[in-house]
C-alpha cells in the first residue's frame, strides 16, 4: 500500500512538472476585475443584475454564442491572452468549482476571477443593478438583498485565488508554488463602477477623500496579492468613462461628461504612485500600467486611422446614442460592428477591445509604462 501511494506522489509530481514545462513559453495568467475582463463569471450568479449571457451579446462569437462577455465577441483579455500564447482568456473561477481537479488543473494555467459590476470597493455593484438614469429620470435603486450575491467582489476574487494558491501548495511545495507564481502574470482591470457609483449617488464625500479611499482600498488589495507570491502585474487603469454612450446622454450638446473624466485622471496618478511606492517596498516585484486614458481618448480624438467611423453611439442599445437601455435580443444591432468603438452604453466592441489589448501588450511609454506587458511577460 504505501508501495502504491508513493508510486502515486511520483507520478503526480511529473504530471504537475509536465504541465508546468508545456506552459514555460506561454506564462500563467491570473484575471481580476470588473465587465471589462469578465468572461462568465456573473454567469453563475443566478440573482445578478450583471450579466450579458443572452444575445445580442457574443454575436462575433464563434457559433454566435453569448458567453456573458460584455462584447459582440471576445474583450482584450481574451486578446492580451491571445498574444501570450493563449486560446483566449483563462476560464472563471466560478466555472471549475464544480471538479476539484478543474481547479486543480487550472491553476497551472490561469483562471479568472473577475467580475462585471465589482469594483475597488466592497459594496460596489452589490446593492444596486445600477445608478445610472436613463434620459430625464433617476432609475430608482433596488436594494438586494443581502443574502443574493450580485458581483463577486475584489475583496471575494481574492479569496478564490486564495484557494488556487493552496492547490498550487499542495502541489508543488512551499518553494517550488512561491517560484511558479513569481513567474505568473496578474491583470487587474477595476475601479470604473466605483467613480460611476460615487457620482451618481450623489454622494457628498470630496473628491479627493473618494480617490484616496479607492487608492487605498488598492493598496490593501495588492498586498494581499503580493503576500499570496504574485510579483508579476499588469494593471488597467480607468479609460475616461465620461465619453461612454451612457454618459454622453447627460450632456446637451453630445459631448463627453467630463467630470467622470476628470475622476478617472486623478484615479490613474493615484496609482501610478501607488504602483512606484509599492515596487519599492518590494524590489521583485514588476508592473506595467496600461494607461487606457491616454489609449481611449486618442482614438477618440483620430478615429479614421483606426478605421473607426463612429466613437459616440453604442451599437447595441435603444434611444439616444442607443445608450438608454441595455443590449438585448430586443435592442438596436448596428451593422458595422467592427468600426464602431462601443459595443453597449458601456463597453469597447471586439474591435476596439483588440486594439486596447495590442497597445497593451507592445505600446509606447505614453500609453503603457514603465515597461509594456510583453515586457512584464519576459522580464
């Protein structure tokens, strides 16, 4: 018997070093975040407001399937994950509960914890479906309750890596597991519902207070991620949300509502500090910070050199810039999806989701520093 169970560890352990061989050209990935990066996690929240797993969302999908990506195909982790040497974005989390060996197995090459509707913040996009109002009036707020889980939040997606870090342990060793996740990649792309929640709630904390929360909040996440033996991250800051489709309804003249783009600006020198100070403290550690700001808003300002001919309207949606309701099997479907820059009120179509991911992955210091994700990948 204890002939066999050794016969058993043995084989594990090579199992375990064969994968880990077979992925030393294409690095680990690890995804936290928001509808941004979420490929179906919200899928198994059966009481989320949050979820896009119905047409005409995945319409540019293989087999046009709706998979609860916010997109008409795939969103730029699919893309940046392609570029590493992926078939397309790890799995959810939430996906591979159900087989311990899913997990398991997974760990190996990366999962995805993120989350539409999460943020920074603990009780974003729990409470509420949203705090947008659509046209002249406020949509009222519909309190969960407490006991429905609408978003897994950041502080939750931890926790679940948390759970790949004690397989990654019992597998490999304390040694041999903290090497393996020194060497993999964590993306983290948040923080968009939080400024979207404080600003429309009407919430008298300034300005600076509720970026300094979010900077903190920050912080306290990516020390727990680097306590768990991440060293490796790529972070996506906050595009300047003020010109979504969703937003430029507020503003009489079309335009972006540059309040929430100010919002955003404060929140990327936030963490362009955070990330320095952090990186000091911990000298292993290396980042890139994808600045989807200055990414975002060069499109917007020349869109024909990237054969964009429309960067206002949603093309999935109703009402004015088909940003007053969300994208449904009974919403307006636009034709030319690949030239428009937005999918939804709030999302990037599979075109402009590419772009992102490309200059990401091999962009020039003005959009992703101090070194590019292809860098991070090598380095």
């Amino acid at each position: 018997m204890a002939e066999k169970l050794v016969l058993f560890a043995m084989a594990m352990a090579m199992t375990m070093m064969v994968l880990i061989s077979a992925s030393a050209e294409v690095p680990t990935i690890f995804i936290f975040g928001d509808s941004t990066a979420d490929v179906g996690t919200n899928n198994f929240l059966p009481h989320s407001k949050f979820r896009a797993n119905f047409p005409h969302n995945g319409i540019d999908f293989p087999h046009a399937r709706p998979t609860g990506r916010f997109s008409n195909g795939l969103n730029s982790a699919d893309f940046l994950a392609k570029l590493l040497g992926h078939k397309r974005s790890p799995p959810p989390f939430l996906s591979l509960i159900k087989s311990s060996a899913g997990v398991k197995k997974h760990s190996f090459r990366g999962i995805s914890f993120a989350s539409g509707g999460s943020g920074l913040l603990d009780l974003t996009g729990q409470r509420m479906p949203t705090m947008m109002k659509f046209g002249a009036e406020r949509v009222p707020i519909d309190d969960l309750h407490s006991n429905l889980t609408n978003v897994i939040p950041l502080t939750e997606q931890r926790k679940q890596f948390k759970a790949v870090h004690g397989h990654l342990m019992a597998a490999l060793g304390k040694s041999e597991a903290k090497k393996f996740l020194s060497k993999s990649l964590v993306f983290i792309s948040t923080a968009s519902n939080d400024i979207f929640e404080y600003y429309h709630s009407g919430s008298t904390m300034p300005k600076e207070t509720f970026i300094s929360t979010l900077g903190l909040a920050y912080e306290k996440h990516l020390k727990a991620l680097l306590n768990l033996g991440a060293r490796k991250f790529g972070i996506i800051s906050v595009p300047p949300i003020g010109c979504c489709p969703s937003q430029r309804i507020y503003n009489s003249t079309g335009g972006c509502l540059e309040i929430l783009n100010e919002y955003a600006r404060a929140f990327h020198a936030s963490i362009e500090s955070l990330l320095c100070k952090l990186s000091s403290e911990h000298k292993d550690m290396k980042y890139s910070l994808g600045n989807t700001f200055e990414m975002t808003i060069n499109v917007l300002n020349n869109p024909f050199l990237f054969n964009f001919t429309d960067v206002q309207t949603a093309c999935c949606g109703a009402g004015r810039f088909n940003a007053q309701s969300i994208c449904d099997p009974k919403a307006n479907l636009c034709s030319n999806r690949n030239q428009n820059l937005f999918w939804d009120l709030f999302h990037p179509t599979q075109a402009a989701s590419n772009l992102a991911a490309v200059t990401l992955y091999g962009g020039e210091p003005r959009f992703v520093s101090p070194i590019n994700f292809a860098q991070l990948a090598a380095a």
